[in-house]
C-alpha cells in the first residue's frame, strides 16, 4: 500500500484521511482535504506525542502511529 507524504499545501483524499485519523486521535480538525497551517500543527503535536520528529510531513512512522500500516 502507498503511503503518501504529506505537507503544507497537499490536498485531496489523502488528506481528508489525514484529518479524519487525526480526529480520532482526539484532534478538531475540518475534514475538508486541505492541509494549512492547523492541520500541520495538530499533525507536528501529534508526532511529538508519539516520539516522532515533529515536522508535520507524514512518513510511513508517523502513517503508523495513527493506525495505518504499509
């Protein structure tokens, strides 16, 4: 399975993905497959919990950490 990378200006279903997992985190995002400055920070704030380097792109750990394997 592809796990795409993600960043500030990615848009799409990917990101809706993105979003939505975050949500279920515990996260208030809006669902809408834009990834702008708040969906970057809740993402860097959820790497950070998790151990992750808080960059706020997704890899395959941070695709991980929020339940979706390769």
């Amino acid at each position: 399975m592809h796990l795409p990378t993600l960043s500030i200006g990615s848009r799409g279903p990917e990101v809706k993905n993105l979003q939505a997992r975050l949500n279920a985190k515990g996260f208030c995002l809006d669902v809408d497959g834009i990834f702008g400055p708040k969906t970057a920070a809740v993402l860097a704030s959820w790497q950070k919990k998790r151990g992750l380097t808080p960059n706020a792109h997704t890899n395959a750990q941070t695709w991980k950490s929020l339940g979706r394997a390769a």
